[in-house]
C-alpha cells in the first residue's frame, strides 16, 4: 500500500492525527506496505486511537486485529 492510500484511509477514518504522528516510524517498519486496505479500512472502523497513542500500541493492536481478520475468513464452500 502507498503512503497516499495510507494517508486517505486515516484521514477518511478521522484518524489523521494519528497518523501524522506514526507515520515515519510506520514507513520505517513497513508493517503496512503489504497490508490489504481492506484490513487497514476495517482496522480503523473498529479501533479509534487518540493522538497521544504510541506506534507501538498501535501495532500491536493491528497485529491481533490482522490476525483475527485472517483466520475469520473461510472459503464460501456450500
């Protein structure tokens, strides 16, 4: 994912501030780069942080969310 389509997806959650914050230690890791905006936009949508959030606070949180996100999902067979 791009920088861009990380920053409309924070700023479309209200959550911009939070990602001015994180943003540098966020590129630094690259823990989002592969991400699914998807996962990040349902991240966000469930999970409100303030502004004073560490990065590390917030990535554990993505962490366990992706986690569960993942497994939840199970092929459609009928």
């Amino acid at each position: 994912m791009t920088d861009q389509q990380m920053e409309d997806l924070f700023d479309f959650s209200g959550q911009y501030g939070l990602y001015s914050k994180i943003r540098y230690p966020l590129w630094l890791s690259g823990t989002l780069d592969d991400a699914d905006p998807e996962l990040v936009e349902s991240f966000l949508a469930h999970y409100q942080f303030s502004e004073q959030t560490l990065f590390d606070q917030f990535i554990f949180h993505y962490r366990i969310f992706s986690s569960i996100y993942e497994k939840d999902k199970f092929p459609a067979v009928f």
